[in-house]
C-alpha cells in the first residue's frame, strides 16, 4: 500500500458514544480498506510528532468505526492522520480540517495497489 495524504489531532481520547461534551474537532473513522489498521494517530499539522496511537491496544477491523474526539478547549483545526495496518504499512493524509469534517473513511484497491480518503 501507498502513502497518501490527510489530517487529525493533538490530545484526544477514543469515546465509546459516552455523553462527551463534543469538540467541533471530533470525528468518525471507518475502516473500509478489506483489512485490519493496528494503529491511528492523529496530530496537528504543525506538529512534528505523530504522539500516542488512539487506539491503545485496540484494532480497527474492516467494517468497522472509532469515534475520536478531542479536548473542548482545543482551538486547533487542522490534523494529520497516519494509520499502521496489521502488516506494519503505514498511510499517512495531511491538512484536515476538523472544524469542518465529522467522518473520514479510508479505502483501498488492491488492484491499483491505492489507498485514499473520503469525508464529509
């Protein structure tokens, strides 16, 4: 798989649909790639440390969702965004704009070898 681009964020938590106050950062991530992400990191795209994976010991299977959500406070809008999947390939997509978007869903094609983004 290739590296491609997208964005995310600083400090975050994972909710698990819990009454969070909600961060106009926050957002929903879909797995539709057929395989399994091991990691997610999210960071602003200023930063130049990618942090903590969100998802801890968890996994991302295909099919499946992750809500992320951030600190209230948080001003920042624009994120990157990496995954690992379960063989150690990473993605990465820059300069999202959180303020603007509430899902992410990730793609790939194993006939064109492509991974890519699409949100809303």
């Amino acid at each position: 798989m290739r590296v491609f681009t997208l964005a995310a964020a600083a400090t975050l938590l994972i909710a698990s649909g819990s009454a969070l106050a909600q961060s106009k950062q926050d957002f929903r991530l879909t797995n539709k790639t057929g395989y399994t992400i091991d990691k997610v990191y999210v960071a602003p795209s200023k930063s130049n440390d990618w942090e903590e994976d969100v998802l801890g010991r968890d996994t991302l299977a295909n099919g499946e969702w992750v809500d992320i959500t951030f600190p209230k406070k948080n001003q920042v809008c624009s994120y990157d965004l990496k995954v690992v999947y379960d063989d150690n390939t990473p993605v990465e997509w820059y300069n999202f704009d959180l303020c603007e978007i509430s899902k992410i869903s990730i793609f790939y094609s194993k006939s064109e070898d492509k991974t890519w983004a699409k949100y809303e």
